[in-house]
C-alpha cells in the first residue's frame, strides 16, 4: 500500500512545480476565476484504494521469449503473473523488437497482436524508453526512471477488479502517473490468464 502512496506524493511534488513555473499566467486565470466564481464545483476523484498487492520480481530481465517462457510467471495461473510479465515485456522492447512482440504475443494466447496494436506499440515505445521503466519499482520522473535492483513489477486489485467472471481488470504501478494503471486479463478455457487489454501505452510525465 505505502508503494501507491510513494506515487502519489511524487505526483504531487510535479505539479506543485508546475504551479510556480506558471505565474506569468497568474492574471488571465484570475479573469477565469472571476467569470467562473459561481460554477458549481466538481467533484474531487475517488482516491484509489488497493486491494491485494503483489510484487513480482525480475532478476534479471528476460532477454529472449525461451527466457520469458521459462519464468514461473508465464504459467499466467493468475491474472497478477500475466499484468507482471507484459511489465517485463515492455521493457525489453528498447533492445529488440523482435522478442518482446513475441513474448506479448505469449500473453496474448489465442489472440495475437494485430497491425493496429504492432504500430501503437512502435509509436509510444518510441518516444522514450522511460515509458516501459515507469512500470518498475523505485522508477519516477524526479530520478529519470531508474528503477530500484532487482527489478520489480507491482500489481494489485481493488473493489471494482473481478465484476465479470473470467474476467480480472488489475492494476499496474506507475512512478509517472497520477495512480496506477488498469489492465485487463480474461480466463481461456485452459485456465491461463490472457491479457486481453491495457492502457499501459498511454503516455506519462516526462523526466524532470
């Protein structure tokens, strides 16, 4: 639980800094704020509040899809392991394309990634490789996305994780993001946990 409140604090401190590098805009919000004084105010987000939490630890990465294989995690007997190794997945993106697609496609089971999917992934993955390191332990804008050693994914559930059967919607850690992150896993007949979707490729704030 503290972990998702580390992220929170961080988050916090940016945006903090962002409000002092913005003064020069201070009177044209002053003018809003006189226009919109009698607006009704909205509500304040739901802060999130973790239900089980796991760390799945990577020493070290997989470099190769017989690696990726071998962990015990990609047995996907639950749907924490399947949200963990995708973490694992992306960040070894950065140093070959050819294993990590294979690996998600790993994950994926019955459904391969699709041209659509191929062209997000190379598009996102593509703007920095601190995207794919803010989903490891101890990563944050303030310190560039270095994750602490060994490398870790932390992954949990909450209140709103299991509404449909076979069905497990998870949530990812990520130092630059407001909280964490959904992620979805669906149950095949066999019983392995396939990531069916995710918003892990959404972009997240920028080193500091």
């Amino acid at each position: 639980m503290s972990f998702f409140n580390d992220f929170f604090k961080i988050f916090s401190k940016g945006m903090k800094r962002g409000a002092r590098r913005a003064g020069s805009r201070a009177v044209t919000h002053a003018v809003y704020d006189a226009q919109h004084a009698n607006d009704p105010v909205p509500a304040a987000p739901e802060r999130f509040i973790a239900g089980e939490v796991r760390s799945v630890v990577f020493s070290p990465l997989p470099a190769t899809l017989a690696e990726f294989a071998a962990l015990p995690e990609a047995a996907m007997k639950t749907p924490f392991d399947t949200a963990a190794m995708y973490v694992a997945a992306l960040n070894v993106y950065g140093q070959n394309r050819d294993e990590p697609v294979a690996m998600m496609n790993l994950l994926k089971g019955p459904r391969p990634m699709d041209a659509r999917e191929l062209e997000l992934l190379g598009e996102r993955m593509g703007q920095g490789g601190y995207l794919a390191r803010s989903y490891l332990a101890g990563a944050n804008a303030l310190n560039n996305y270095t994750p602490a050693q060994p490398y870790t994914a932390v992954v949990c559930d909450n209140s709103t994780s299991y509404q449909e059967q076979g069905c497990a919607r998870l949530f990812v850690a990520c130092g630059g993001a407001d909280g964490p992150r959904p992620i979805t896993m669906k149950q095949g007949g066999d019983g392995r946990w396939y990531l069916a979707e995710h918003t892990l490729l959404n972009a997240v704030q920028p080193p500091v």
